[in-house]
C-alpha cells in the first residue's frame, strides 16, 4: 500500500464503523475550528482587545495547537470514542474521575452548540428578521440532530462540503484586507492598539479567553477515533495540522477585520465579520455580498455545530460502555449505527439551554447568551485539557509501540500554565458563569446516580 492510498473502510457491526479517510479527517478538524470562533465572537475579542485582537487568536491557538498534541500522542495509542474521559481513566483509574470529565465535556458541548447557534441566529436575522432567534435556534439544533441521525459518514461529507464554503467566506475578508492594502487605505498602527486605560498584557489575555472557544475542534476530532481508518497515521497530522491552517487563516482574517472597521462597530455587532463586507471594499454589490456572506457565515457555524452535535451522543456512547453513565447510551439504531438515544437526549438538552438563557436576556438581565455560553465552554474546557496533558505526561512508557506519536514535554507544560491562566481570568472576569457551570454538572449528576442505581440491570439486560 503506498502512502496515498486510504484503507477500505472497516465495516463491524457490532459497534462503530471506520469509515473516515485521514483527508476527510483534516477537513472535519479544519471546518470545525474554523466556523466556531472567527464567525461568531470576533467582536467580543475586539472589545476585550482593541485593534490588536489578532494577537489574542494567535496565542490562543498557539496554546491550544500544543494541548492538541497531547491529545494526538493519546489518541495513537487509545484510537477509541469517549476522548478525555477515556485518557484520564487510563491514567488515574478512578470513574468518579471519569465522570466528571465525561460530564464537563458534555457539557461543554452542549454550550458551545447553544452559542454557536445564537449566533447562527444573528446572521440569520440579516437575511429573515421576521421569525423569533429562539424558534431559529431550536429548528437549527432540530435539523442539524436529523443530519446526524443519518450516519457519522454522512455527517463527515456534509461536514466536509461546509468546510469549502466557509473557507471561501473567510477568502472573501482576505481579499477584502489584500484590496484594502492595495488602495492604500490601510493604517497598520490599528494593530498594534490596546483599549485606553488597560494592561497590554491583561488585554491579550481577556481576548484568549474568548477566542479560545474557537480552538476546540481537536476534542471533538478525537472523539470520532473509534469510527476513522488507520487513527495513528491520520490522527496527528490531520489533527494538528489543522489547527495550524486554521490558526493561520484566523490570524489574517484578523487583521483584515481590525484594518477596515472601526475596533468600536465590532464590538457593538451581533455578525461582526459581515461589518467588514458592509464596508464595501471590493467593486460588487455591497447589498448581494451583504446577504452571500450572511448564508456563509450560516453554513460555517452549522458545520461548527454539526461536529457538537455528532460528538455528543458518541461521548455518551463510549462512556456507557466504560459503566459511567446509564448503559441505554449505547444503543445503536438497527440499520443506521447511529447512537440515536443520546443523540435525542443531547438535542434536549441543548434546546433547554436556548430556551432558559432567551427567557433570562428578555427578562433584561443584559446577558448575552453568545458570550456567557462560550464563556462556560470554555472553562469546562481548560479543566479537561489541563487533566489531558497530565494524562499525557502520566502514560508516558505505557500501551506504545513504533506508531505512537509522542508530543514535546516541556510545551506540555508550558500548555498546563497557559490553560490555567486562562481559566483564571475567565472566572475572574464572569463569575456568574460558574453558576451556570454548576447547573449542567448537576444533569450529570443525574445520570451519575441512575448509573449507580440501575447500573448492573442495564449491564446484565442491553
């Protein structure tokens, strides 16, 4: 077999099917990573930032690229559904463990998929102002859960379809940026402005904060481990390779973003990248360009959400079969192969988080639901990937052969310190995010005592 030839497909039916090539792979990584952040919160890292905020992407990928190795090195040895939560119970052997980072990850999924909807919402109201963002919301999680249903392979090439879209969405700011430069209007000072009054260094970090939302597709990337072919090959070039491509495509639409609108207009707008094509920069309708980024941009973020939702009911799937969670979660759909039982139960779930955070903004709480619930993504988040490096640095000598990828020890723990940093001033920035923090871990904990109680009839009966 030469090294451009893709195994055939690895078809068992007794559990998931490997069915994703390395190529679709990158792009599932790439299209995730890429439709998360820049589309959605670029105008909350511009108002924590300034003009410089293409600084704070580009550290947040740096340090996210370095946890993502660690999750590379992992997934070579242990190429199985259930990600993080797996690792650490390899490592530490303790299910009470597990547990937690089984349910913080769902739960992080879960708000990033709320988030990232809302802000679907938003784009979409430039095209269709008339029906409710929360009825938008919920048929859009809906739709995306019947895509799902189909099959992960369908879900992948669909995933892959967006990812073109969206990258020439995001080629259509670049050029903007590169006619901007060419007619002389640029002034290169912008991007290297703080807001008045703050600490350089404590702008940067407010900005990473944000924008390391948009650099999570490598967990959700090893989530699909147990249904891709040849995972030690694929796994660590795809994945990280991605976040690369995408790190770099998110530092020059930055700076595109920050020449041409003013740093104040981004941070006031709910679609801030559509501010840049309002600007009417290239010689075409400003009017058509306005509405052909606006569906863009929606594709993009439903590729983002699509990878959430496909990675939900996988977690579940994988950690029933560890005993963490109620063993219902490993049902497969007889003809499908899908995991439809935690598919349904995720889609409720995320559909409740949209209607209690819309019923609490119209109460005039001044949420913003975009921002408070990527917020709490992100602090489920830089807990696990904390424990993931850890993990990492544990297993080290154990379950490797020639295969395994090994990432470079003293970044792992440059990555310990940075995610830290980051969880730090995030809750010192949004405290009350905890709170809602605390409400999703008490779903888990639901599930948790059904586990316990019902645990060894689901065991002896599925």
């Amino acid at each position: 077999m030469t090294a451009t030839t893709e195994p055939a497909p690895d078809v068992d039916d007794s559990g998931l099917k490997r069915s994703i090539t390395g190529r679709q792979l990158f792009f599932y990584t790439l299209g995730d990573v890429l439709g998360s952040g820049i589309y959605v919160l670029i105008g909350l890292v511009a108002a924590a930032v300034g003009g410089a905020f293409w600084i704070a992407f580009a550290v947040g990928v740096a340090i996210a690229a370095i946890t993502g190795s660690a999750y590379a090195e992992l997934v070579t040895k242990y190429p199985q559904a259930a990600g993080a939560a797996l690792y650490v119970n390899k490592a530490f052997g303790s299910k009470a463990l597990s547990f937690l980072v089984t349910v913080s990850f769902l739960s992080a999924s879960f708000a990033a998929a709320g988030s990232l909807a809302s802000g679907f919402a938003s784009y979409f109201a430039e095209i269709w102002p008339g029906p409710s963002e929360l009825l938008v919301m919920l048929v859009f999680i809906a739709v995306l859960s019947v895509v799902n249903f189909l099959g992960i392979t369908e879900s992948v090439v669909i995933n892959m379809v967006m990812a073109f879209v969206e990258i020439a969405g995001l080629a259509i700011i670049m050029l903007s940026g590169i006619w901007y430069i060419a007619e002389g209007h640029a002034h290169f000072g912008t991007l290297l402005e703080f807001e008045a009054g703050g600490s350089p260094a404590l702008a940067i970090l407010a900005g990473v904060a944000l924008s390391f939302f948009a650099m999570t597709g490598f967990e959700n990337t090893a989530n699909v481990a147990e249904e891709t072919i040849d995972p030690h090959r694929s796994f660590p070039r795809s994945l990280i390779g991605g976040m690369v491509v995408a790190g770099v495509i998110y530092v020059l639409v930055s700076v595109t973003a920050a020449l041409t609108v003013d740093t104040s207009t981004l941070a006031d707008s709910d679609a801030a990248l559509l501010e840049v094509i309002k600007q009417g920069i290239l010689p075409l309708s400003t009017d058509f360009m306005t509405n052909l980024f606006a569906v863009i941009a929606m594709v993009a973020i439903a590729n983002t959400t699509l990878v959430a939702v496909v990675t939900q009911p996988r977690i579940l799937y994988g950690m029933a079969n560890e005993d963490v969670v109620p063993g219902v979660f490993n049902k497969l759909h007889a003809s499908r192969r899908s995991p439809w039982v935690g598919l349904v139960f995720s889609a409720v779930i995320v559909g409740a988080l949209l209607v209690v955070g819309t019923l609490i903004t119209q109460a005039g709480s001044g949420l913003d639901l975009v921002a408070r619930l990527a917020t709490v993504t992100v602090l489920f988040l830089l807990f696990i990937y904390a424990l993931v490096i850890v993990s990492a640095l544990k297993l080290r000598g154990q379950d490797e052969d020639e295969k395994t990828f090994r990432a470079n020890t003293p970044l792992l723990f440059v990555g310990l310190v940075g995610n830290a940093a980051i969880f730090y001033w995030s809750v010192r920035d949004d405290p009350s995010s905890l709170l809602w923090c605390a409400a999703l871990i008490g779903v888990g904990v639901v599930l948790f005592v059904i586990e316990r109680v019902f645990g060894t009839k689901d065991r002896v009966t599925s």
